[in-house]
C-alpha cells in the first residue's frame, strides 16, 4: 500500500543570532529559502507547506506551487510553526519537518529519506552524520498527536526523545547538515 507523505518547509523563525532575516541570505548566489525550496523533491509529497512569517518567503513558495501558510506568531516558538503546518498537510501517512537553513542540503538526500521511512512506515526517520541524528525528519500519523501538543520551542526532538528506538537514521555528507545560524556559519561555507 503506497504511504501519503506530506512536508513541513519551517521557515517562521525570527533568526536573533544572525540578527535578520537569514532566508534572504545570499549561498552561492541563490538565497537560503531559494536552496531549501530546490531540496525538496515535489513528486514524493501529497502536500508540500511552508510556514514563514516573511512576505517574500509565501510568494516564493506559491511560485512553486506550495501551500503557502503565514504564521502570525513566530514568538510562540517552533512548536506553532509545527502545528500550523500539520493542519496545512490535512491527512496524510507521514510527516516531513524540513528547515531552512540548511542551504547545502541535496534533493537527492530528500528524496532517499522519504523512500527509506517508505520501507518503515511504522518508524520515524532522520538524516544523520556518524550516527548523529540532524535534519529533516519524518514522523508517521501515530506520532502527530504527540507533535500537536508540543509548546514553545519544543519541537520534534522532544518526541525523537521519548522514542529512540523507533528511530531509523540514513547517512549522509556531514555537510548536508551544517546548520546556518550566525554570518560566521554562513561565510564559512562552500557550497
């Protein structure tokens, strides 16, 4: 039986250590929400749903025939990004939680993650380098209960925690994971 896999583009933070908007930050000439947008392998989602508070990140998102979804408070922390996105999804077997700014993460890896939780619809899944867990993850239906009830900026780590071990992890690059969270990281990288 095919599993409907939905994804989460969370876009909607306020970036207070890179001191602005980092999506609109320049990598190798395409800016970090641009890159993120282009790593995800539409075919694979039912639904794909970006939630930012940025103007320029829903019209970005509409242009690639996302559903575009504002979050009028980013303050409430990520856990409200979550749940909005989960509404956006509507019904579906799985849930993708991609960030943005992850700007050399590869469609290919994307892609890979959501046939490996195909193969254990039962199981959540994450890249990860030497074993460490990172970005994104995919949970199935039966952990959305636990994920809409996370507050503040809780986000899916609290329930990865509480469920080691169904956890499944696909080795990737480590520099599919580095994160962007300061202009320090972002000069330092080379895409």
């Amino acid at each position: 039986m095919a599993r409907t896999l939905g994804c989460v583009v969370m876009a909607a933070g306020n970036a207070r250590r890179f001191g602005e908007n980092k999506l609109a930050a320049g990598v190798g000439g395409r800016s970090l929400i641009l890159r993120t947008l282009e790593a995800v392998p539409v075919e694979e989602f039912e639904t794909v749903a970006v939630v930012t508070q940025y103007p320029e990140v829903l019209d970005l998102a509409g242009r690639f025939g996302f559903r575009a979804v504002r979050n009028e408070h980013p303050d409430w922390g990520i856990s409200y990004t979550i749940r909005l996105g989960m509404e956006a999804l509507g019904h579906c077997d799985g849930a993708m939680f991609l960030v943005s700014d992850q700007p050399l993460l590869r469609r290919e890896s994307v892609r890979a993650l959501a046939e490996l939780w195909r193969a254990q619809p039962d199981k959540i899944a994450a890249l990860a380098h030497g074993g460490v867990r990172g970005n994104p993850c995919i949970f199935p239906a039966r952990f959305f209960p636990e994920l809409r009830e996370l507050r503040e900026d809780h986000g899916g780590n609290t329930v990865i925690r509480r469920h080691e071990e169904d956890l499944i992890l696909l080795e990737v690059p480590e520099e599919e994971l580095t994160d962007v969270d300061t202009r320090s990281a972002l000069e330092g990288l080379n895409p």
